[in-house]
C-alpha cells in the first residue's frame, strides 16, 4: 500500500502556524530519508567539482524509517542534528549464514502482524501507518544528521513510548540471539560483543553466577571506585568559555573529524510519508553510504599526493597566479588553503604572530622583487601568502569564538543580576516582621 504523492502541498504548508511545527524530528517519529550528497562532501572538506565523475551515476533512492535517538542537545539554530536511525524494509528480513541474522529478527508494523515468532507484537503508530507488510530491521541501522527545519506535525506518523521501548526490547533480544549464533557457529566475538555476552540470562531469567559475582565486587570496592574515578579527573584538561560556547552553540558538528570514518554523512528528512510512493531494501543506503566514502578517501588521497609531490621547478612561480582564465589575479590563493584549514592552529599564537608576519612579508617582498633582478631563488610569495591567509583565518575563528563567549557571559550576569533582585525582593518582608 502506498500514498500518492500531491504536488501542491508544499505550497500550502509554507502559511502554517508555527506552532504546528517542530525544528527537528522527535524520538519516534517515521521519517522519508536521502542521501544529501553536496553538503556532506562539503562537510568532508572537499569540492564538489572534485568528485563529479565519480559520483555522477550514483542516485541516492528515499527510505523510510524511524528517529531511535537523539545524540546531541536539540537546538533550533543548530543546521543539523545527529540521530540514529531505525530503518523499515518490505517484508522479514532475508536469512545471512554468514552474518548471523535470521528471519526473526525484525519487528513487525502494524496493520502488518505475522513473525516467526508467535510472541513478538507488532508495534502500533499513530495515527496509523500507510504501507503493509513492513518490518524494522534489528540489524539495519545508521547514524545520520538530519537538517534543522520546520517538520509539520500534522504530517507526523509515530511510536509512543510503548512502542518505542518494546522495539528497544526487541532489538536487545535480537543481539543477544545474534551473539549466540556466532559462538555456535564458531565466529569470533568482538570485545563488546563479549561484554554483551557476560551480561546474558540463564533459561530461567536469572543472571549468570559471572555477572553476580562481578557485581558485588564492584559494591565492595565502591569507595576505591569513587576515588580512581575522581583522581582520573584531575588529569582532564577542562573546557574553556570559548570551547563550551562553540558546544552549545553549533554542537557535535562543529568539532567532527571529516578524516573519521564514523563521522556521519548528512540527509534530506521528511515526515510526510507521501514523499516515498513504496518502502525500498533498506540495505541500499549503506550501499550508498559506503561508496560516497570511499569516493571521499580516494578524493582526499588524491589531493595529498598532488600537493606533496609538488616538483620544486613548479614552485617557484612568479608572484602573478596565473588562472584557467588567463587573467592575473594578485589575491589568488592555492586549492590547498581549504586543505589546510583544518590544522590544529595555535589560534593565540596565531594573534600574537599575525603581525610580525605582515610586516616580515612586506619587507621580504621587496628583498624578493631586489633578488630577482639578481638572479636569485627565495621563498615562493605564494607560499607566504598562502600561510599569512591560514594566519588570519584562524585569528577570525578565534574572535567569532570569543565574540559568542561574551555574550554568552553577559545575558548569564544579567539573568543573575535578576535573580539576586528577585530574592532580595522575596526576602525583605520576612526581615520586617523579625524587626517588628
């Protein structure tokens, strides 16, 4: 069963009250997804023009799902929020030897109720879901961020807490059948895999004499627990105002690593389900997922060797960058500033030196322009252009920091100021009546 989809409610939705609205999708919430490959090339530091060739047959398709977590502080000026996906596929789930995964391991979505298992229910959305024979996968998942903007809840499709709880439930019965399965077939265990394992239960719902032993020796040495875990402390360097204002500010994404391969790639989000006309093999988006990363590290290999094994004849350069175009342009910079730009700068260096190296440029220019009248080599202009511009960007990044932690430490003495007003205000008329 499937929706049709309405080319005209777009239109109608841009006049809602925005309090029919919310800024990001809600615990619970069924939600379209696609890949959104422009910003998450560009959150990977890299050009779009870049990787034209290789990602000109890849065509993201739509999946449904549903937001499983949270895993950062919801805010409305924030551009993206990181959640965890819990995807819906067309039927159970395929049996994988290999892999481990039975059909069983999924959860049903009502009006669909069969399971391979007689006990397991299938969990109720509301106000009702528009597609038949769906199931959550238990092993098919991913980690996305989901751009901030009004999502309409009268479009809205979602679990309760109920549902939400017993999927959790569902999929923690599922892991533990799914270690199980690999120590039986004799697949090795990995490390947390093996924790998951120390913390199973006996047939009769009791836990293993292991789990209970180990647990009263973390009652017995609480106090050396308490102790260890407050000296580990001192040695943690603390945040500082600008830091907790970049936190609170812009979130996980401002301090992600675009070298990680766990950093998660961004997604177009819906919560109309009309905007998918049938629920596609989830499995596709970790498809895509896994071919725009190795196109991301082939892209960033190829831009490191490019500008490592730069010949020294194509260094040394006139102080004239020459583009494509053919026209002399004195501010032009080299591809690889961008590059560099996510160096860990000393940004208080950077203000102190910023300066200093203006004014050594200005002068070595001159003793540039005196040496190649004399047929001498120096240091390549671009170079010290390039280096004085990462100098400067870095120094703004600083101030824009700084800029927000003032602000942030002025409303907070001012909410203070009101606070202590307030008090004083509550407590003068209990000083009358002592005086009295």
């Amino acid at each position: 069963m499937s929706l049709p989809t309405t080319s005209n409610r777009n239109g109608d939705d841009k006049h809602t009250d925005p309090g029919d609205s919310c800024f990001m999708p809600l615990t619970g919430t069924f939600v379209v997804i696609q890949l959104d490959i422009d910003t998450t090339i560009k959150r990977f530091k890299l050009d779009t023009c870049t990787v034209t060739d290789e990602i000109k047959n890849l065509r993201p398709k739509k999946y449904l799902g549903s937001i499983q977590t949270v895993t950062e502080l919801p805010m409305p000026f924030k551009p993206s929020h990181k959640v965890a996906i819990n995807f819906v596929g067309k039927g159970i789930c395929a049996e994988d030897y290999d892999d481990c995964v039975t059909p069983g391991m999924c959860t049903p979505i009502e009006p669909t109720s069969g399971h391979p298992s007689v006990t397991r229910e299938a969990v109720q959305p509301s106000p009702g879901f528009p597609f038949g024979d769906c199931y959550f996968y238990s092993f098919v998942s991913a980690t996305v961020r989901v751009p901030t903007k009004p999502y309409l809840r009268r479009h809205m499709v979602s679990l309760d807490g109920r549902g939400v709880a017993m999927l959790a439930t569902n999929k923690s019965d599922d892991v533990q059948k799914y270690i199980a399965l690999k120590k039986e077939r004799g697949f090795p265990l990995e490390p947390y895999e093996e924790d998951e394992d120390d913390s199973s239960y006996d047939e009769d719902g009791v836990m293993e004499k292991k789990q209970v032993e180990h647990r009263s020796e973390c009652c017995t040495d609480s106090e050396s627990m308490i102790s260890a875990s407050s000296a580990s402390y001192d040695d943690v360097t603390p945040f500082d105002e600008d830091e907790l204002a970049a936190i609170f500010l812009r979130g996980d994404e401002e301090f992600e690593d675009p070298e990680a391969d766990e950093t998660p790639v961004s997604v177009n989000a819906w919560v109309d389900l009309r905007e998918i006309e049938e629920v596609v093999d989830p499995s596709g988006f970790l498809e895509e997922v896994a071919h725009l990363r190795r196109v991301i590290r082939e892209a960033k290999a190829r831009s490191a060797d490019k500008y490592t094994s730069v010949p020294e004849a194509d260094v040394q350069m006139s102080d004239e960058i020459t583009p494509i175009g053919g026209k002399n342009h004195h501010n032009a910079t080299s591809p690889w500033v961008d590059r560099t730009d996510r160096a860990d700068l000393n940004q208080l260096e950077c203000m102190d030196k910023t300066e200093h190296t203006m004014q050594s440029d200005e002068s070595q220019t001159h003793v540039d322009s005196t040496a190649d009248d004399a047929g001498q080599k120096g240091t390549p202009p671009p170079v010290r252009r390039i280096r004085a511009v990462q100098r400067l960007k870095a120094m703004s990044r600083w101030c824009k920091r700084s800029y927000i932690a003032r602000g942030l430490r002025s409303v907070r003495d001012k909410i203070g100021k009101t606070l202590r007003a307030v008090t004083r205000g509550l407590c003068l008329p209990r000083r009358r009546q002592k005086s009295y």
